[in-house]
C-alpha cells in the first residue's frame, strides 16, 4: 500500500507501507495543489500545482535512490491547478481544476506522448491535424470542449460514476455546478467510437 503527502513545497512524499518510506517525486515548480492516483494503470499518480502543471509519475520505475522524475509533465494553462482526478471508466481520461475559473479535461496517450489539456474534452483522434493560425489560437486540434460556467477559482471536481460526461465542480463562492457536455459535442460522426477504442475491458 502506498500513501502520498502533497506539502507546501515543489516535492511530493510517498511513503511505501512496510518499506522504507519516502520516494520523492520530481516535476513540480511550484507548490502543489492536487493529487489523484489511478485505478487502471498501477502506480500511476497525478499531480498538480500552482505552477499551471500537472505531472504524471509512475512509481512503478523508481529507481534506487528514492527520487522519482515525472514520467509526463502537462502545461494546462495561465492559472494554478487546484485539483486533478483520473475519470472513474476511461484509463486515458484526466481532468482538472483552475484559478482560472475553468474546468479542463485532458486525454493522455502513452503511445502518441502528446498533452491533451484543459476541461476540455480532447480526443486524440485529432492529434497532430493541421491548424490555420485562427485555429491554433483558440487551442490544440483535440481541443471539444471547455467549462467556464464558473465566476470564482474552481478548487474541486468530481466525476460521475454512472455517467461518463456528468460532472459536478465547486468553486470559491461555494457555488456548485453539475454540467454535462451536450451530446453532440461528444457523439459527433468522427468522434462516436472514441469510447469504445478506449474502454476497458468488460466495461
């Protein structure tokens, strides 16, 4: 069993129980706000932070010398990262919370190795597609989808475990938000077996 302690400091701390504690887990800038580990992919721990970055680590490889570089580092956006969570489903489905008042989906792909980001719906059927510099600006290719119903920091969310685009988000102004994307956004013709590519078995 492993436990992991975000501290006011640019390092996470695990500690592995029954063995000699303390793996120190590098990427982090800035101090850290979030921590989420996955169900699907053993050891595979999310974190984010006030730097704008979410690091992905894989305490799978740690070496010897109980210090840990992270596996994938994210840039998100302008704005700290307040929490981050793996979907409850889909083991290539993250999202996270910001200062910036947005909720961002991202979509890892251990084969692509590119960042999908922000809550966002992203979809790495698109990635690498040509972009005119309108496009571009308005963010990456896999880019579906952005949240920005909220007016203060968002600093929690939280999936739906029955539905797989219900969400449920809680900012500054104790203000809760449960929002689905519209489903058009989602089962668009070039985009309606993105969750069958990507489910797990059995599910």
């Amino acid at each position: 069993m492993s436990i992991c302690l975000i501290l006011a400091s640019t390092h996470l701390s695990l500690w592995i129980v029954h063995f000699s504690p303390d793996l120190r887990l590098r990427g982090l800038t800035s101090e850290g706000s979030g921590l989420s580990w996955s169900k699907f992919k053993e050891g595979h721990l999310l974190s984010g932070a006030y730097d704008s970055q979410i690091c992905l680590c894989d305490i799978a490889a740690a070496p010897n010398n109980k210090a840990l570089d992270a596996l994938r580092t994210f840039k998100v956006n302008n704005a700290g990262v307040e929490d981050v969570a793996w979907h409850m489903k889909h083991d290539y489905l993250f999202g996270s919370v910001g200062d910036d008042n947005t909720c961002l989906y991202g979509i890892y792909n251990s084969h692509q190795r590119n960042i999908l980001s922000k809550m966002l719906l992203l979809t790495r059927r698109r990635i690498g597609e040509e972009q005119s510099p309108e496009e571009a600006a308005e963010g990456p290719p896999e880019l579906l989808f952005i949240h920005g119903g909220h007016t203060s920091k968002i600093y929690d969310f939280s999936w739906n475990p029955c539905e797989d685009w219900i969400m449920a988000s809680v900012a500054e102004d104790n203000i809760i938000q449960i929002w689905q994307m519209a489903d058009h956004i989602y089962n668009d013709e070039d985009e309606d077996d993105l969750l069958e590519d990507n489910s797990p078995k059995g599910s």
